[in-house]
C-alpha cells in the first residue's frame, strides 16, 4: 500500500505514527505534506474569533489557549516525538511544504505523489478537491469515539458526560467534519491521574501510540476493512468547552476519580 501522509503540525500525530509506520514493510510512504498554515485574512480571521467567543464566552476562549498545553507539550512526558521533517530526512522519505491544506500546491503534490491513499494526521477541514485526488481517497484518525464525539477534543468531553472511556476512530474523509464512514474504532480506559490535565495528557498519550498501530492494522488489510465499513448516525458534535462547561468537567473530574 502507497500512501501519503498530510499534515499541519511537525511535531504531532503525524511524525508519532510515521515511525511505527515505517517498521511495516507492507507499507510504503511515498509522500509527506507538511502545510505551514498560511494565515487567513485579518477580517476573516477576526470575525471568526468573534464568532467562536460570542459562543463560549471570553473566559472559554481564554481556558481553551491554557487546554491546548494539555495535548501537545505536556505529552512529551509520556511519548517521545521527533521532528518530522528530521524524521522523513533520515528514513528517506519524499517530504514537502505547501502553505495551505487546502492550496493549489497540495493538489499538484497530490498529484504527484503516485500515492494509493492519503492519511490526514492534525488538519483542518479539507476540501473534496484534496480528499478526492487520490485512487482511494484519504482516511483521517479521530481521537475519540464516532459518531458521538465528533470534532471534540480527547478525553475531556468523555469526563464532562461522566464516563471513564476514551478512544480513536480510524474513518474515510468526506465533505463533512468526522461523519464519514468507519473502517476501525477502539474504547481505551481513561487514565486517570491526581489532576485533570495530567490525566487528558497521559490519557491522550495512550491513544495516540494505540492510534497509530491501529492505522497500522488496517492500511496492512485496507480491503477488509472497507468492506465492512460503517456508514455513521447522527451524531453529537462539541467545540471548545465554555467556563461553565470546563467547572462541570471539573466536577465531573472529581466524581469519576473518586470511584476508582
């Protein structure tokens, strides 16, 4: 299986997984796409910050900056990540910049890749003019549970409705946001730890190392996989937590961990 790795951030998902994925010979990496995220326009950029504000309050906006520390640089202390770009130089793997996802550039390397498959590892949405070059267009791994977490952050919003579970959904990528159709889904208990961020940390650490041996699994048996794929329900999608949600997750926190 060729496939292509798209992403939007060097030190993440995608860099994580490539180095269990380039132990599977099965598995041929022959493109990796870094995008830089050109920035929006100044009003379109503004107006959405606006939007998201009026919808979860100032306060919420403020927590959600403090919560991002919670999935990237306080995981290191329990996974260890490499720098991609150092990663594909090393191994030998073809590795680009383009300055969007969404961009002319990345369809044109799309294009050239001569990859199967596309593997989304921490985007944003992406268009059907990307996800659609590619023979079998491109599969996107959801750390939670589909479809009742959709678009939700890992681990926080299973404690906000009392449950002591998390996990990731490997799925197709289609025009919608996490709606598209399931090939691979996995339950993880919640590890829980003295506070609620080191517990989302070190929880959302244990997906991601089982997230990318079970990508894994299913690129080595991709047919099968498709074959019994699930088309989604309705589900429930979620943002950034206002305040008054973060202080019930918080409580939610105490109760769960109280009973273990």
């Amino acid at each position: 299986m060729k496939i292509l790795i798209l992403t939007s951030a060097l030190n993440g998902t995608a860099a994580h997984h490539l180095e269990v994925i380039l132990k599977e010979p099965s598995i041929q990496v022959v493109s990796v796409i870094y995008s830089q995220g050109a920035p929006k326009s100044f009003y379109k950029k503004a107006f959405q910050k606006f939007r998201k504000i009026l919808k979860i309050g100032l306060l919420g906006a403020l927590n959600g900056i403090k919560m991002r520390k919670w999935y990237h640089e306080d995981v290191s202390k329990y996974v260890k990540i490499q720098n991609l770009e150092d990663l594909c130089k090393a191994n030998r793997v073809p590795f680009s910049k383009t300055m969007s996802i969404n961009s002319e550039d990345t369809i044109e390397l799309f294009k050239a890749s001569g990859a199967e498959i596309g593997i989304s590892l921490g985007n944003g949405y992406i268009t059907n003019k990307i996800f659609t070059i590619l023979p079998e267009g491109m599969l996107n791994i959801h750390h939670e549970i589909l479809p009742e977490f959709q678009n939700a952050q890992s681990v926080i919003w299973q404690i906000y409705n009392g449950s002591n579970k998390t996990g990731y959904t490997i799925h197709k990528i289609n025009k919608k946001i996490d709606t598209g159709e399931i090939l691979y889904q996995k339950e993880l208990p919640i590890i829980f730890k003295g506070t609620l961020a080191e517990t989302v940390s070190a929880s959302y650490a244990e997906v991601l190392k089982q997230s990318a041996i079970g990508l894994v699994t299913v690129l080595k048996d991709y047919r099968f996989f498709l074959k019994s794929a699930v088309v989604q329900r309705v589900g429930h999608t979620y943002t950034t937590p206002s305040f008054t949600q973060f202080l019930k997750m918080k409580r939610q926190f105490k109760k769960l961990i109280n009973t273990i």
